[in-house]
C-alpha cells in the first residue's frame, strides 16, 4: 500500500493558464449579460410609463365627460401669466393642493378665480399643519380623477430648485415620469421629468415643421409647440447648461446639436398618412410626451401616448 503523503502528491492542480482562462470567460460572460440587464430595466420602465399614461388617459377622460372637454393647454393663463399645459394637465387631474380639481377654476397661475385672496381655489397646503381646509371648499372638488400613486405630483422647486423656474410659480406641482434621478442636489429628491401635455386645435389642418405658431395662433397646425416651450427650457436640472433638443431658444444639447423646436412636430407626425401638410397622430384629442430614459424631450428614446 502506498504511503498517505505520496497520494496527495500525484493529485491535479490548477495551472495559471486554466486559472486566466475561466476567469477571461467569466469576464465575457458578465459583460453580455449586464447591458441584457439593462435593456430589460429600461424596457421595464418604459412599460411602465406607458401604464402611467394610460392612467392619465382614463382620468382625462373622466374629466372631459363631467367638465365638457378636455383641459386647456396655452403656454399662458388669462392673466398672461406662466401657466403652461404640464401645469394645467396637473390641476384638471388632482388639483393644485392634491385634493382634487375645483369646478370654478380659470386654470390660473394664481389658482384664484379673478385674481383676489378672496375666491383662492386652492388654499389648503397639506404640508402645512397648522391650515384648517374649508369644507365647503373640499366639497366642491371632482376627484382626483387621477390616484394619487400613479400621478408623481411633486412641486416644480423639487425639480428645478428654489429660485429656479424663472416666471413659473415654484410651489405649483406638475405630474412627472416614472424615471427619477436625483434632480434637485438641495433636497436629494428622486424625481422624474415633467409630463408635457398638448390638447390639439380641431380648427387646424397641418402639422408642419416649417410652420411654427406664433403665440396666439388659433389657426394653422393642429399642436402648438408653444404649449410647454417655457417650462422645456428650464432645462435639465442635472446637466445646468444644457438644453432640450425641442427647445425654441436654439441651446446646446448634450449631442452638441442646436435646439430646434421642429423636431417635435418630426417626432409626432404620422408618416403613415402620406399628405403635404402631414397629420399628427391623435389630431383630435391630446398628446402626453415623456422624455425618457435619458431625461431630454426631443431624443430617440421619448414615450408618447399613442405608442412606438
């Protein structure tokens, strides 16, 4: 019989290269399967947001059937005021306090009905603890049409920051996509874009790239870029600097590229309808615009209401 320790001798080992070898696949392995992984993430969240607006479908649905019509979206309100329809869309779906829409409402930046303290619409802040709500106030409100869970209202200051949104009123709330980042380093919050509204001009008849409206324009294309211009050219708020590529004031984007509003009448035309004019998809209703995995509007990979 042989001695113990001689056995042990003749066992096999490893050599380095069987070593370099399994771990060089390992390696290849795990870089396959992580951008598989990430594609899978980001068609997750992409169903996602689809399952958002087909939330905020049924709610404006709701709302057209009991108010007579979808809600307005002009860049501004009656009092000329930076109102624009990301904003409006947030009031008709959950109101400016998240307790619901008020009947009488202007849809004005002031949330008044004549710009007096007296008729405020909305004049519970829920954040504040020391507010007593008016029941009778409350008890006019239709809705939320939207729930709440799926509406990701967050004001625009925990977007953009405190002293940041320009001529918007930075405590009104706006309903944001489904993919958060860190927008806000101040607060640390986690929110997504905002969702762009447009309700179409059913006394239109083109949607033309070479026609931009003017403010006011009640003729021409059906869809006025206008709508959400202002509040698109806050920019990102994690890239300072940088512009959107549907943004009117001709900024740099993160491509290099020059910003030019025509490109959302390219990405909302439906080219299977082959007149000069061109037809947007939707000409009669609205259209809810989402920018996206990469947070810009105007890239390959925005999320519209009426699909792929």
């Amino acid at each position: 019989m042989k001695p113990m320790d001689k056995q042990f001798e003749k066992r096999a080992a490893f050599t380095i290269v069987e070593l370099l070898t399994v771990m060089s696949i390992i390696v290849i392995l795990i870089g396959l399967l992580v951008p598989a992984l990430s594609s899978v993430k980001r068609f997750a969240k992409r169903v996602k947001q689809q399952a958002q607006f087909y939330s905020i479908g049924a709610a404006l649905e709701l709302f057209g059937n009991e108010e007579e019509g979808y809600p307005d979206t002009g860049a501004r309100d009656e009092a000329n005021e930076e109102y624009c329809g990301a904003l409006k869309l947030c009031e008709a779906m959950v109101g400016q306090d998240l307790l619901g829409f008020h009947p009488s409402s202007h849809f004005r930046s002031d949330l008044t009905i004549d710009g007096t303290a007296a008729t405020l619409l909305y004049d519970y802040d829920p954040d504040s603890q020391a507010d007593d709500p008016n029941e009778e106030n409350l008890r006019s409100r239709k809705g939320p049409y939207l729930p709440l869970e799926n509406a990701n209202a967050y004001r625009l200051w925990h977007l953009y920051g405190q002293g940041q949104t320009v001529d918007f009123r930075e405590d009104l709330f706006v309903l944001c996509d489904v993919y958060s980042r860190v927008t806000n380093r101040v607060t640390g919050k986690k929110v997504g874009m905002p969702i762009l509204y447009y309700k179409a001009n059913t006394s239109g008849i083109r949607h033309d790239p070479d026609y931009l409206p003017m403010p006011g324009d009640s003729e021409g294309n059906i869809y006025n870029y206008l709508d959400n211009d202002e509040l698109v050219k806050l920019g990102m708020p994690w890239a300072p600097g940088l512009t959107h590529p549907i943004c009117s004031t001709g900024g740099t984007t993160s491509t290099g590229d020059t910003a030019d509003p025509r490109i959302f009448y390219e990405k909302t035309k439906n080219y299977d309808i082959a007149i000069e004019v061109g037809r947007p998809y939707r000409s009669d209703s609205y259209i809810l615009l989402s920018a996206g995995f990469d947070g810009e509007y105007g890239t390959a990979d925005d999320i519209f209401n009426f699909g792929d």
